[in-house]
C-alpha cells in the first residue's frame, strides 16, 4: 500500500507562472515531510521540508504548505523556470524511524 | 559543497554474482541510508546506520548486507545476485539520526544479466 501518494504522474506550467504539486499521505503518524527534485541519472536533490508543527515553510521561490486534517501537502514553485523541469518526490517519515518514505512522483515540465 | 559520493556510477554483473557499493557520506554527516530505485519506481528504503550501528532496516533482501566503518563511510554488499536486483542505488546521508534531512548521493546503475 502506497503511504504516500502524488496522484499526478506530470504537470506542465508555463514559464513565470505558479507550479503546484500535491501530495496526500495516509499514516498519521508522519511528522516530518520533505520535497526533493530528480534529474535524470542523479541523486534526488532535497529542496524543502516541513514538519508536522507547522502549515507552512518558505524557502525563496518554494514553499511547501501542510493540511494535517486533511493528511495533504503541497509544493508551490513561484515563478516557475525552465530549469525547474524535473521529478518531484514528496517523502516522509515519522518520529523515530529513519526510513523515508516515497510517493511515485510527478514529473514537471516547465515551458519556456 | 561536498555531496555525498558512491562508487562506481555503474556496474555490470551476472546472475549468481556478488557487488560491492560503496557509499562515502558528507563530512560530519554520522548516518548513512541505502535505497533501491527500480524503473519507474520510487525509492525503497534498505537500510541505515547511525554512529556505525545498524538503526533501521527495510525491504533489505537476506541476500544483502551492509555495515558502516570507522571512518563512516559505508558498504552494501549483495551475494547471489538475481535479475530483479537491476536499480539504481541510492545512498543518502545526515547529521544524526530521524528528524534530519537526507542528502542523496548520484546513484549507483546496477545491472544484472
């Protein structure tokens, strides 16, 4: 069972515009959320995080919002580049446990 | 910025073989986490060490092993290797254990034929 869902394989956003991915996830017992963004042949790259205390961080032209009632986040990329074109990965944990859990990813593309 | 750094990039073995991933994490960076990326699939954890003790374990087959050395980095050994242990190979790393974000390296291409 997929604990943490992107249910949008891809998104195309034109340049300088809003990127919006979403992410839901299903254990309420996930307290610390991270973004990262994947080229292809690389390592997922961190981006943001989140934990469970807040609704909001911002970090620049990203900021990632949590809904805890609603078990949902989102990642918000203002104004989005070319260079933002990638695979985001939503991920999370809980308290004590190492082990990242990843959703499947959504593949942004973003047209100059 | 140091990153964290595997090697090698890509391997090429046979079934039944064995392979050696080496994993060295960020400078004071104290654990070290394995993941396995099949096509198409999101990363799966293996395995993590803190301070050179094994501190989680995930879908690690019994086929494979790990340990991190004094000097922190770390080793993921896989024996008997099968046609579905084709993946990319992640190891990431942190300063301390849960709460943490974890930095990823490149990857390590692994093909079995």
């Amino acid at each position: 069972d997929q604990q943490v869902k992107q249910n949008s394989p891809s998104l195309s956003v034109q340049e300088g515009r809003i990127s919006i991915l979403n992410c839901d996830y299903t254990n309420s017992m996930f307290d610390y959320f991270l973004w990262y963004k994947k080229y292809p042949a690389e390592g997922p790259t961190f981006l943001i995080s989140i934990s469970s205390i807040k609704d909001k961080n911002e970090d620049g032209r990203f900021t990632v919002f949590l809904n805890k009632s609603a078990k949902h986040l989102s990642l918000h990329i203002v104004p989005s580049q070319p260079g933002d074109s990638a695979v985001y990965f939503c991920a999370s944990y809980q308290g004590g446990s190492e082990k990242l859990v990843f959703g499947k990813g959504t593949k942004l593309t973003v047209n100059p | 910025a140091a990153g964290v750094i595997q090697s090698p990039r890509h391997l090429i073995k046979e079934k039944r073989e064995t392979a050696t991933l080496k994993c060295y994490p960020i400078p004071r960076h104290d654990t070290v986490y394995w993941y396995q990326q099949g096509p198409g699939q999101d990363p799966q954890f293996l395995i993590s060490f803190y301070e050179k003790m094994q501190s989680d374990k995930g879908s690690i087959p019994d086929r494979f092993s790990a340990q991190q050395f004094s000097d922190y980095h770390s080793e993921l050994n896989m024996s008997s290797l099968e046609l579905g242990d084709s993946a990319l190979y992640f190891c990431a790393s942190s300063p301390g254990s849960s709460g943490h974000e974890q930095y990823f390296g490149p990857g390590t291409r692994l093909t079995v034929t």
